[in-house]
C-alpha cells in the first residue's frame, strides 16, 4: 500500500509553525505552552515542589487555567471530601495527565 503525500497546506501550515517556534525565545515558548493547559478539561495530577515541599492535588472533571503575566496556576481540587481552590506558582507547579 503507498502512503499518501502530505497536502500542500498541511506542510506549509507545519513549516509556518516551526519557523515561528524557532523564533520565539525559550520564555515565550514556555508562556505559548503554558497558555495551552488555560482550556484543557479532564483528569490532572498538580504537584507543587519546592526543595523538600512537595504537595500534590487531583483535578477530576476539572481544568487547570494560568495567567502568565501573574505568575500562577488555578484549578479547584477535592481535599478531605471538600472542593478547595488552589493557586500555585508556575515556575514549580509540574501537571501531568490522568489517563
């Protein structure tokens, strides 16, 4: 079976976005990959780590939004049995999916 070439716009539609990624500096790339966990909904595992600190909340059914320019995560998490919300800084929040 021969596999189908790629359509034009798709390619140029990829290169668009590699030229534009390889553009921005490190901070923006962070800030553009930040800005995408702002409008996913579903299962997440947070977890905040400073030196021996580490707390870790589920978000079910949930979603996990930032403000870059603020500096934090924010997301509403069942703690003891209560939803609580919780904001934490960006720079050593880690969010990993739940499948």
């Amino acid at each position: 079976m021969k596999a189908t070439p790629p359509r034009p716009a798709r390619v140029a539609l990829l290169a668009a976005v590699a030229v534009v990624a390889a553009g921005c500096s490190e901070e923006t790339q962070n800030r553009i990959s930040r800005l995408g966990v702002t409008w996913l909904e579903g299962d997440y595992r947070v977890t905040f780590a400073e030196g021996s600190h580490l707390r870790t909340w589920e978000v079910r059914g949930g979603k996990v939004t930032t403000e870059p320019d603020k500096g934090y995560y924010y997301f509403w998490a069942k703690v003891d049995g209560r939803n609580v919300y919780v904001q934490t800084p960006i720079a050593r929040t880690y969010i990993e999916e739940i499948r």
